[in-house]
C-alpha cells in the first residue's frame, strides 16, 4: 500500500488516535477504515475500535477521486493564485460549494472539475478539496487543495489556527467599541435554518473591528474568527444587537429586494504553503454590488487606506476589546 506512515505516541482506540493525527471527523477516519485504506504494521485494519499500543506504525492513504458526471458550466470564477498544490479563488455570492441532493443547480465543485483541476478526497469525494466552508451569498476567498497531503496540512493550519481570513461586512448599526465576542454556537431549536448562541453549544470566539461610518447610518466592520462555526460572524453580530445588510435570516430589516444578499466577504486569507513553507497572503477584490455601496455612503479613500494590508492586521493588533 502506497501512502503516509505515522507513529502513535500512546495507546487507544485506532480511529479516536488517528482522528487526532490528521485532524479530521472521527466518522472520516471511520470511512478510510472500514474501506481498507489504513494499515498497522503491514496488516489492513477495517475495525475502527482495533487497539493500538505506543510505537506501532501507521500506514493510510486516500482514495481516488472517482469520475464525476459532467455538468454544463454557463459561469467563470475569479482565479486569486494557483499552483501545484492548491487554488485560491475569488467567489462570487449564489454559487453554492458543494452538490447535495437539495442543489440543483451546478455547484463550485462541478467548475472546478470542469476546469480539470486535480482534487482531494480527504473530506469525501463529494468535497472535492474544499478546505474551509463558505455561505451561498458569502462572497471572498476560499482555498481548494489539489492532492490529499495539501488538504492534510492546510486541516492542520485550520486547527492550529496559523490558516485564517480576515472579512469585510456592512452592517446596520456602527459598533459602540471593538469588540471581542466569545459565546458558544449551536442549531437553533426554533428555526433549522439558524445558528444560535446557545449555553452549552461549540465554543466559537470572534473579533470586530470598526472600519468606518457610512452617511446613512451603517458601517464597514472587519471581523477575525478564530473558530468555524456555522455563520458565526451573523450570529455573533446578532448577539450583539447587529446586522449585517441583507441578512434578513437573522434579522436586517429593509424593503424586499433593496439589498439583494448578504454583504459579508472574505477579504483577505493567509497560510503557511505547504511545500514551501512560505507565507501566502492573498486579497479578494470586493464584488461590484458590495463595492458600490461602500462608494455611495462611504469616504472610498479613508476605506481603501484603513484594508491594506499591514493597516488590517495592525488594527487587530492594535485593539483594545470590550467583550
């Protein structure tokens, strides 16, 4: 068997262990298991419950992308860097990420595969090399790995939190200071659709950052997240009383249609390359309909100083929350 090897440093159960070591979903580790894809000192395992002791070697690999029915491809999306390994793109707000029975239409995985791109299995092949989720009307960077050791180590950098964004929203009310927002996430029990803070949810924390105050009473905020819970940025602004325009899910309010979508972007994403070991940082041109209105009600110039770059990430270095 061809693959990567690992040594276990304690006893305990295989699929607990190795869950651990490639930082992925106990019931992912499960799958590779069970379809004779890991190996213990020669011998295929496929009982995720198989006890291993300190020194024994590990041998796992992933399966193949399996040919995927064609879907016509009427759309183009931005293309930020590419290499060998992975992809980073641009994407534009409707454009769902991954095919699920409910989708109809074609998705982000259905253009890459159209493109021709070579993708991971890490998650599932119904992933295709998706590292990170992104909402349907969220717009901005995303990250697609190519081969399955890229997807292993940028799973990693998520984990150790060295592999991140830094977003740009448009919210209804200006924040009273910087804040830091450290509250548990978890399904709405009203409503399937939302996210909620819950008591005794997952543990989610982000930070905002006011950028600017627009003519009409909005503002610009830049927010950081530190966990990837389900629309935590919309929930923790929520929480405190806030809004990001167009998200009527979670309460904007304003006439049908004046917003179209919810006008929250990935602005900026880093990480460390996989191969390389060098920093990649990589800035997501704002859609024109997000663009406009930042333009119409806001000092475009004090806007375009405050997201370079080094003046983004000094604010949060910068800041002293309130929480």
């Amino acid at each position: 068997m061809q693959g990567q090897v690992v040594i276990v440093e304690e006893q305990g159960r295989i699929d607990k262990l190795l869950s651990g070591i490639l930082g992925k979903s106990r019931n992912q580790v499960e799958k590779l298991i069970r379809e004779g894809l890991v190996e213990v000192e020669g011998s295929v395992i496929t009982k995720p419950s198989y006890r291993l002791v300190a020194g024994n070697h590990i041998r796992y690999r992933y399966r193949e992308a399996a040919p995927t029915k064609k879907v016509m491809i009427d759309f183009e999306v931005a293309v930020l860097y590419e290499d060998e390994d992975l992809l980073i793109i641009n994407k534009p707000s409707g454009l769902v990420v991954h095919p699920a029975p409910s989708v109809k239409e074609p998705t982000l995985v259905d253009w890459l595969i159209h493109r021709g791109i070579s993708l991971s299995t890490i998650s599932g092949e119904e992933r295709h090399g998706i590292v990170h989720r992104i909402d349907k009307e969220t717009t901005g960077a995303l990250v697609v790995a190519k081969n399955n050791e890229t997807h292993h180590a940028l799973s990693k950098q998520l984990q150790d939190k060295s592999m991140g964004r830094y977003y740009l929203a448009l919210i209804d009310l200006p924040l009273k200071t910087d804040r830091q927002v450290v509250k548990p996430i978890f399904r709405n029990p009203h409503n399937r659709l939302k996210m909620a803070v819950i008591e005794g949810g997952r543990e989610a924390k982000t930070e905002f950052i006011g950028i600017a105050e627009g003519s009409n009473g909005t503002a610009l905020v830049a927010a950081k997240l530190y966990t990837g819970r389900t629309h935590q940025i919309r929930v923790h602004l929520e929480s405190l009383g806030r809004h990001i325009l167009g998200d009527e899910l979670y309460g904007f309010k304003a006439k049908k249609g004046k917003i179209p979508r919810v006008y929250l972007h990935a602005y900026m994403l880093y990480l460390t390359h996989p191969r390389t070991g060098e920093r990649v940082e990589v800035f997501a041109p704002l859609f024109d309909d997000m663009r406009m209105y930042i333009e119409k009600y806001f000092n475009k110039g004090e806007i375009d100083e405050k997201i370079q770059q080094d003046q983004l990430q000094k604010h949060f270095m910068d800041a002293d929350y309130t929480t």
